[in-house]
C-alpha cells in the first residue's frame, strides 16, 4: 500500500525544479477512467511504485471536484497529505515504544488520539466557547475576589467571572488601580472580561492533555504531547478534597525562604502604571520592602526572573537535579531527565566548558491584579510553570491546525506587537487554565501567552531543551531573528545559544538504546548547526550596534565598514566561529539523517536539502514527523565510546 504522503513529497521533489506547486500538483488530479497504472505511468511514478497502489479512499480524493480550481485542488490535497503524514507518525511512535518495553502496559486514556490533530470543527472563541465536561479537574464555586477586596485590591475594584463546568465559577477581581476616582487600569479590565468570557479549560481536549502526578509513564508522556505542540498540564486536585487557598502576605514569605529566596535579596520590580504608560522602567528594592507594599493600593507590582535552585523547588520527579552520566546508548525512559541539555553536559567530556544556562531555574513573585500581556520564552525553549502557593490564570493561544508555519508566526508577531487582541476563529482559541499550588504547568516551545495573576503569588519555572521539541525551537527562534524585541521576555547572546545545540548534538549516541527520537526534530537540530547565522537575531545585533564606538572618517567612506550592524554581525559571527565541535555535531546528526532518502547524495549540500526539507514541513507548525530508532554503532563511527564515557565535568 503506498503511503499517500510520502507519493506526494516524491512527485513534488520530481517537479520541483519544473513549475510552481499549484500547477504541478493539479497534474495529479486523476483522468476519467483512468485506472492507477496509468495514472502512475503519466506522472513517472511508475518505477517507484510499480506493486504498489493507493487505498480506495486516497484515489477517491485524487478526482477533481466539479468547478473546483487548481489552487482548491493543490489545497485539499495537502491537507490529505498532512492527515496522512500524522497518523504514519503516531502508528510509527506506538510500535516502536511497543516494540521496546516503552509501554508496558495499555496507553493511558488520556494520550490524544490521531483524530485529535486536525480537529473537523474549527474551534469557537469567547462566549461561544464551552470547556468539554470535566472528570479530571472538578472545581466547586470559589470566589477570591471578596478575600482581596479592602486589603490587597481596593473595595472599588469590579468582579471578574470565569465561566467553568458543570455550573462552577471562578470570581476574582479586576486589575484595579484608583486615582482620581478612576481606575488607571480600565484598559486591561476590558480586555479580561473578554478573555473570561471564554471560560476555564478543566480537562483533556485537542490542545491541553491533563495529567494525575502518580501517572507510572508520565515523563515520556509530556515528551511526546509537548512534541506535537499540545500543552501537559499536571494536577492531583479532586472534587471532594480540594479547598482553594488564599495566600496572604506572612505566607508567601515563609514559602519564599522554604524554597531559599532571601528576603535581603535585591530585585527589579515592575509596575502595571507603568505599563499603561508604556514605559519599562524598574525599581530596585530588596523583597522585603516588595512585601511590605502588597497593602498599597496605589500600585501594583510584580517581579520576573527571580534566580532560584533547582533542587529548592521544582518536583525531583521530572528529573532536574540527577543527571547523571550514564554509558553510551544506555539511558532508559524510566531514567531520563526531561532537562536533555542537562543530562548532555552530564554525559559528553569532549567539551571542557560548561554553557550558561541562567534561566535554568527562575521564580516570579505578584501581587494581586497584575497582568503580563502576550509573548512567548525565549530561545524556543520548553517551560516549566510549577505553582508553590497563589493562583494565576494562564491564557495560551492555540493556532489552528490548518496554518503553515509562516502564517502562525505572523499572527503571533502581531499578538505581541498590538497586546490586546484576540485571534479570529480561523486563526485558533484561546486557553484559558487555572494555577494553583502544586499544579504543574508544560508549555512547548513558542507558546503564546499572557498571565493574570489572582492572588499574591509565588510560582517557579524552569526553561529547558527536549530532543522531541527541537522543530518547535527552530519554530521559535526564527520568530526571535527578526521580531525578539516585541516577543520574548528575555534573551540570550546568541553563540551561547549554539553552543548549548552542540552539546545536545553531541550526546545523541548516549540516546539510542530503547529511546525514540524523529525526523524533524532532528533536521531542525542540523539546521540550526549547519545554517547557524540565519539565526543571529536583529535586535542583538541593534542592542550591540549602540555600544560600539562611531567609526571614523576614514571607515564611513567604506560602505560596509561603516555600518554598526554590519560590525556588530561580524562580532556575533566571529563568537559563534569559537563555539567547539560543530562540525564533528554535523557529522553525528549527517549519520542519524542518512537513513531517510530525502537526505541521502553526496553531490548536493546537505545543509541545503536540509533547508529545504524543512521549509517543506513547515506546511504544518506543529508535527514532529516520523519516530526513528538510531544505530549506537552508526554514529559512533564519527564519535568513539572514548571521548563521550560518562561523568561530570
């Protein structure tokens, strides 16, 4: 049987060079009464496929509506070809975890469904939206808004309702600041009672998978839902146990020093005045004095990027604080950290230096009533949201299934440049989902989101790199090239960046044995090696333009030379040039590739066909393609057992 998706990337790699797609693949609409042997015998697919045929319902689809025209038919037939590319990926995954003891047992109900990848009703927004029933987080009524009033929000500030299932609600208070009898913060009070209106997301659906903490497969399970772009959120709340808390002041302090945040510690806190008049300016004060404003109404305040300790916080389940060398190929599911740059480091010698990872662990500490707008974390990076005590309301925006890559990058750049919008029905939905102690929260990389935090907050993250993800990160970052001044809410020189992919690139042999790695992920990770400076970010180069002396007379008559980005690109470039080990990180990723046709001939670059294959899959934002099993003995040609023998550096 011949596997429509993969006849569709043949034909079109035949005609590629010929004609623009529209026309080429309008030639594939088949005759009338034309049976498949001489339709394969027209477009020259006959020697590839000489004993094999479609399925009935893959040559239906090949006949021409009536009035339909080429650019319909060229449309309909990629999204066939998507379906069938993502059903070939989720079959493939099933039977090579079957296969090696990945799941030992029934998958749990809670793993989507092929059929959840393209839903066949485009989702509705705002008030038309009704969260699926819930069975997995039951909330009763609960009103936090009457607990603020008068203390931490001022008695002025009106109710925020949050429609849930089973005729539950969530009350909590508007952003509230009062001057003059106004509220300074009217602006953001009217785009949340719109984002209220679309409700609470309390269970499993298309986008958000829901875990319970004692789930025996859980790791592996949050790797593969983030690697299809679907958030993993992980909660132990119950229907008859479940009391909300309402975090005051005295608490959040005990909890900050619990989790070993000083009270001395100088920060920069930010403020929602500020903002409205958007002006990003910080205020330095140590935490004690931040703590001691909660009660003042006049402002409200929060602080971003706090630096913490791993160990001091985040679950050790999940695999942040051991990573620990283990021997080549020999990492199991049960023993892998999700932190795969971590476990890198833990398990290559070859590179003496260690990559600074400073957002590894971070905590973000709120008062009532602020809100933080659109933007994705930087790096494309997967992220870790674990809430210690408070509540947020997290707001993800979805894209529809139906975009290619450039048209979601384009509706987020323009979600973070205008703030207070919400995407139209074909673009996607909007998420929203309730944080509160304990839960745990997994973003993929390149998520859009906004925050509103309920109650004084204490929250820790940690942002990291999966191997599952990493097309997702590419995703990302080419957002970061041209838009990361509007869209990310940090960033990071750019050679660190690489040298982190390296180390990643590096270790791939310590991931083999009874792992699943796939085919997209992994061209992303060459890509990002091997085209390495169409990654350098405008807005570093802007950033290091500014602290560069003004070029003499002498230079300014030089076009080039007296250009600060041209300069400021050449410094970017000659750091990422000192970055070790690239080349051999190609040569373990060109042997991982070299089993898929689409990447084998020596006479073509391989950088290029890389590119191109990945442009070619950015058809779809989301599929991480194929699931493959690497051969240890393969890539060990290029990198001997020696010089990656596990132990820390």
């Amino acid at each position: 049987m011949i596997n429509f998706s993969k006849l569709v990337d043949y034909y079109c790699d035949l005609k590629r060079k010929d004609a623009e797609p529209i026309h080429y693949a309008a030639d594939m609409a088949r005759q009338p009464e034309e049976d498949q042997e001489a339709w394969k015998k027209r477009l020259g697919l006959e020697q590839h496929y000489h004993s094999q045929v479609l399925s009935n319902s893959d040559w239906k689809s090949l006949k021409k509506k009536e009035n339909e025209t080429d650019k319909q038919f060229y449309n309909r037939i990629r999204q066939l070809k998507h379906r069938s590319s993502e059903r070939l990926s989720l079959l493939t995954y099933a039977t090579l975890c079957l296969s090696n003891n990945l799941i030992r047992e029934k998958p749990s109900a809670v793993l989507p469904s092929p059929s959840y990848d393209r839903p066949k009703k485009r989702p509705r927004l705002e008030s038309e939206h009704q969260p699926p029933i819930s069975n997995s987080i039951p909330i009763r009524n609960i009103d936090f808004a009457s607990k603020l009033k008068g203390i931490y929000m001022p008695e002025q500030s009106q109710d925020l309702v949050w429609q849930a299932t089973c005729h539950t609600t969530v009350t909590t208070c508007a952003p509230t600041v009062i001057e003059n009898g106004q509220n300074r913060l009217s602006d953001y009070q009217a785009y949340l009672e719109k984002i209220a209106k679309i409700g609470l997301t309390e269970s499993s659906d298309a986008d958000v998978v829901f875990f319970r903490p004692d789930n025996p497969n859980l790791i592996n399970e949050i790797r593969f839902v983030t690697s299809q772009g679907r958030l993993a959120f992980v909660t132990d709340r119950t229907l008859d146990s479940y009391k909300p808390k309402t975090t005051d002041v005295q608490l959040l302090a005990a909890v900050l020093e619990e989790n070993g945040i000083s009270l001395n510690r100088k920060v920069e806190t930010h403020s929602m005045l500020q903002k409205t008049l958007d002006v990003h300016i910080t205020v330095s004060m140590d935490i004690q004095h931040f703590l001691e404003r909660f009660e003042d109404q006049s402002d409200s305040l929060f602080i971003l990027d706090v630096p913490t300790n791993p160990s001091a916080g985040i679950p050790q389940k999940y695999g942040f604080v051991h990573s620990f060398p283990q021997s080549p190929g020999k990492h199991s599911p049960e023993s892998r950290s999700l932190d795969d740059l971590e476990s890198s480091i833990a398990n290559t010698r070859l590179i003496h230096d260690y990559p600074q990872t400073l957002d590894k662990s971070w905590g973000l500490i709120h008062q009532p009533g602020t809100f933080t707008q659109w933007h994705h974390d930087a790096d494309g990076k997967l992220t870790l949201i674990n809430c210690k005590t408070g509540a947020k309301i997290w707001s993800i925006f979805i894209p529809s299934r139906l975009l290619n890559a450039d048209q979601v990058r384009e509706i987020m750049v323009r979600f973070a440049e205008e703030k207070f919008i919400l995407p139209q029905p074909h673009h996607g939905r909007v998420v929203n989902i309730l944080l509160t102690e304990g839960d745990v929260l997994f973003q993929p990389p390149g998520v859009m989101h906004q925050v509103y935090t309920i109650t004084p907050s204490y929250f820790q993250g940690s942002s990291f790199w999966t191997f599952e993800t990493l097309h997702l990160t590419r995703f990302s970052r080419l957002i970061d090239v041209e838009h990361g001044d509007c869209t990310t809410n940090v960033d990071h020189q750019d050679h660190l960046i690489l040298q982190c992919m390296v180390r990643l690139a590096l270790a791939l042999p310590h991931f083999t044995q009874g792992l699943v790695h796939y085919k997209r992920p992994l061209a992303a990770l060459y890509d990002m090696l091997g085209n390495r400076y169409a990654y350098i970010t405008k807005h570093l180069l802007r950033r290091i333009a500014e602290d560069l002396p003004p070029p003499t007379s002498s230079r300014r008559r030089k076009n080039i030379m007296g250009d600060p980005i041209q300069a400021a690109r050449r410094e970017v470039i000659a750091e990422m040039d000192q970055v070790q080990h690239i080349e051999l990180g190609l040569q373990i990723l060109e042997k991982a590739l070299d089993q898929y046709e689409f990447f084998k001939g020596g006479a073509q670059d391989k950088k290029q066909i890389c590119k191109r294959y990945l442009e070619r899959t950015d058809r779809q934002w989301f599929g991480p393609g194929e699931a493959i099993l690497l051969d240890l003995k393969v890539l060990e040609e290029v990198y001997p057992p020696r010089y990656h023998q596990g132990y820390f550096i």
